[in-house]
C-alpha cells in the first residue's frame, strides 16, 4: 500500500537533512519532489495544488522548535496536511438511532461490491455487536445472489430471500418489513452495477432511495483503489446522481500508488469510511486518514497493529507462554501457536509496515514471498512432529527426523536446518528473558548481533552482527518479546 509513494516522499525529505532551519530556498526542492510524486501517484491535480501550497505555508510560517530538525518539522506538516484531505478522522456509518437501519451498497461491476457487503455483515456483527440481515437486490446479475447467500452462509449470517423478477425497491422494502420482523439491527441491501455509469442504472437506484428515505439510509459506494482519477470520477458522479454518505476503497492492499485515497475526499466531500485490504472477510479496515498518513510517511501505524493484535492474540495463551519462556522453556509448541498468531494479524510485509521505520528496510529486502513460504514449510514440519516432539524437540534424533522429513514431504536437510533454527531461536529467546529480568545491556551467547530468525533468511537487515542504531525502550507485549 502506497509503497511508491512513501519512497518519493523519502527521498524529497533528504533535501532537508542537515539543515539549520526552513527557509523558501531549501524547501522549494522538496515540494517540487513531492509534487511530482503525487502527481505520479495519480492525485487529482487540483488536490496536488492546494496541498503543497498548504504545506509550503505551514513551513515558511513554523517557528523553528528547539532541539526539532528542520527535516522533522516539514515531515509533520505534511502528515497533518495528509490527514486534512483525507479527512482528518474516521467517520463509520451511524448506528446510533432505532433500526432497522438499511445500507445500499452502490457502485460499477467489479468493484468489489458483494465482497464488500460480506464483510461489512462480519464488522457489524463482532465488532459492533449489531444482528444483520444481508439482501441482495441485484436484478440484473442472479449470480449476485447466489455469491452473497454463499458468503452468509460461510459466516453464518442471516439472508433474505429476495425475489429478483420484482424492482429492487419492493426487495428493500420488503427486506425491511421482514427485517422488524426479526428485530434486526441492520439491512445491507446490495445493489446492481454496470460496467459504466449510465441513467437506467443511476434511475434506479434513486427510486431504490426514495422508496426508504424515511429511514435514512446510508449510502457506501465501493471503488477500486486501483483505478486511481477514474474512481474519484465515478464517486462524484454517483455522488451528484443520487447523494453518497460515504466512500469504500475496495483493493487498498494492491494500490501502490494512493491517487484514490488522498483525493476523493477532496473532491467530491465524502468521506472515505472503510477500507478494503485483503481477500478475507476479516480483512476490513476504518479508514484513519491521521493513521493512514503515518504509513504513507513510513511512522507505522501502530494504534492498528495493537487493535488488531488485541483481535488476533489469546492473552491467556501468551501469558502462559511468557511464564513458560521466564522458566527458560520454550517449546517448538509455543513457537508454532506464535505464528499462528501472527498469521491472524496478516501476511509479514503488512504487519511490519505498521511498525515505525520498517517501510524503508522493507523496500531495502524486497520481496518478502520467500520468508513467508519458509514459515508456511516449518509449519508443516511442525504438524509432522508429535506432541512430545513439540513440548521436547531435543527427543529428535536421526529416525524422528526421517519420519518428519517424510510425513511433511520436506528433505532430510530441511528438517534438520529447521532443528538448528529452533536452537537458535530458543537461545536468542533465553537471552532476551535475562536481559529483560537484569537489564543487560547483551545478550548471552549473540557474539554481538542478531541471528537470522527463522523464515527471515538474510532480509530485512536481520543479519549476524547487525546491531540496531537506536535502542528503544518497551514493554512485554502480547508476544512476549518472541518471534519478532
């Protein structure tokens, strides 16, 4: 996400490394770098404008803080301009008044719309606690209802069977009768799409409106982050044609550029509630322009990771862990329902993204496939262990290993390198818990550096003797100070 984007605004931010202060002079170079990558990122141009003239502004107007770089300063101006036309804070659909309370889902053909519905259901319902009836109202594809029944089905959600040789309005209006009828909360009515805008469609969807106006309704249209100008076009159409209460940008995992994000607010003035970012049905975000912009500047986002390590982590399982790891016990047990966890927060490269500073060393290993199909191999070496292997990994002689190699299709070689990773690993891990009890300032038996952890390989600058430039204060978190 936005990875383009984070390593231009990287670079225009060198131009005001080691500078005394802010002046016109040496930041004229700088805005000129971050102009053009925004424009690259396919920003609207008018937004481009505005936003470095905003910037340019904030900087020749900012009192230089004591002890602050200039480049520091200019960094956070342009992430509280960010947030600005994004937003500035999340504003998730209203759910605060009687219901049932209907949400049209709108939009062109593959946009991402029933997907989209699926999780929305998912959110509502273990995050907001909010009974759900999903309805499809698409008249003019059947295999819209068949798609949506299928993704209730598989999250045990409520449907309704919707007759599509009626109008999409007496669907919605019949939903809702039904829906007080089961005291539903909230109606989720997905809608036709076109592959182009045009009058039957947008017809349509305005009677569909009209029909329930007096119960308010939400109206989200879902737009491929992908398409960059062409999805802010499409949101301001839709938006003149029948009044949108909020945007979706369905792909955001997949958009390295933003051009979507950063200007549909600005343009057309709805506000962008959720984003999409992965193929799951977990994988729905609020969109937090204020955080958003952090990852785009590289500062992580960690107030997400912890929302969804609190998600994803049983605390009572890590803190059995934590006490079995106080004890110098680590077990290949605990290290395999560590990456179960992790797994759960998503893939490695979107979880580290989160953590401040980790976008450019990311940039730096590249392709992170490779470690992940490593820990997806050592996964399936573990599943072939038994119980006692897992709890002891030292009962693993020569013949256990054999039997492992072959009950997890892996070489002879490739279990042992995993046995020998483990040690390791149990080692860093005994290390750490002493540091953490004693406060060293070393880990015992490193030799001065971190080892490859395993399925990291060499990347991401984990590399033997490789010492961190700053050392950060922190606090036993969910994983114990384990994996990572």
């Amino acid at each position: 996400m936005f990875d383009s984007l984070s390593e231009k605004f990287n670079d225009a931010f060198k131009n005001l490394q080691g500078k005394g202060k802010i002046s016109e002079s040496n930041i004229e170079d700088a805005l000129k770098q971050v102009r053009t990558a925004l424009l690259e990122a396919d920003v609207n141009f008018k937004v481009v404008k505005e936003f470095t003239s905003a910037v340019k502004e904030q900087a020749l107007g900012e009192k230089v803080i004591r002890g602050v770089d200039p480049d520091q300063q200019f960094i956070k101006i342009i992430q509280d301009e960010l947030a600005k036309i994004m937003g500035n804070a999340n504003e998730e659909v209203d759910l605060e008044r009687p219901g049932p309370i209907p949400i049209l889902i709108v939009g062109l053909n593959g946009q991402g719309k029933t997907t989209f519905s699926g999780k929305l259901s998912k959110h509502l319902t273990e995050k907001k606690k909010k009974s759900v009836l999903l309805v499809p109202a698409d008249t003019y594809r059947p295999a819209a209802k068949d798609q949506l029944i299928t993704l209730a089905k598989s999250m045990d959600m409520d449907w309704f069977d919707s007759d599509l040789t009626g109008h999409p309005k007496d669907i919605a209006l019949a939903a809702l009768e039904y829906a007080k009828e089961q005291k539903k909360d909230v109606v989720i009515i997905d809608t036709a799409g076109r592959l182009h805008v045009d009058e039957e469609l947008m017809g349509q969807l305005k009677e569909v409106k009209e029909a329930i106006a007096d119960k308010n309704p939400e109206v989200l249209m879902v737009a491929d982050a992908m398409t960059g100008q062409e999805a802010v076009n499409v949101a301001k159409v839709f938006h003149d044609a029948i009044g949108c209460t909020g945007v979706v940008l369905s792909k955001m995992d997949s958009d390295a550029r933003g051009g979507a994000a950063l200007s549909i607010r600005h343009v057309t003035g709805i506000p962008i509630k959720y984003i999409s970012v992965g193929e799951k049905m977990k994988d729905l975000e609020l969109f937090h322009p204020d955080r958003l912009a952090g990852r785009i500047l590289d500062m992580g986002d960690v107030v997400t990771l912890v929302e969804k390590a609190e998600e994803a982590i049983d605390e009572k399982e890590a803190e059995r862990m934590m006490k079995n790891m106080e004890k110098g016990n680590f077990t290949v047990e605990d290290f395999m329902k560590q990456m179960d966890m992790i797994k759960n927060l998503g893939s490695m490269s979107s979880i580290l993204k989160m953590i401040p500073g980790m976008g450019g060393m990311l940039r730096q290993a590249g392709d992170l496939t490779p470690a992940e199909d490593e820990m997806k191999r050592m996964r399936v070496i573990i599943d072939s262990m038994t119980k006692q292997e897992r709890q002891n990994y030292k009962l693993i002689k020569e013949s256990r290993m054999d039997r492992i190699s072959k009950g997890s299709g892996n070489t002879l070689k490739q279990v042992k390198d995993f046995i020998q990773k483990f040690r390791q690993m149990e080692k860093m891990m005994g290390g750490m818990m002493q540091m953490m009890k004693g406060g060293m300032p070393g880990m015992p038996g490193m030799g001065g550096g971190m080892p490859s952890l395993p399925g990291m390989g060499d990347q991401a600058g984990f590399r033997q003797g490789k010492k961190p430039k700053k050392k950060g204060k922190g606090k036993k978190g969910p994983w114990g100070g384990g994996y990572f």
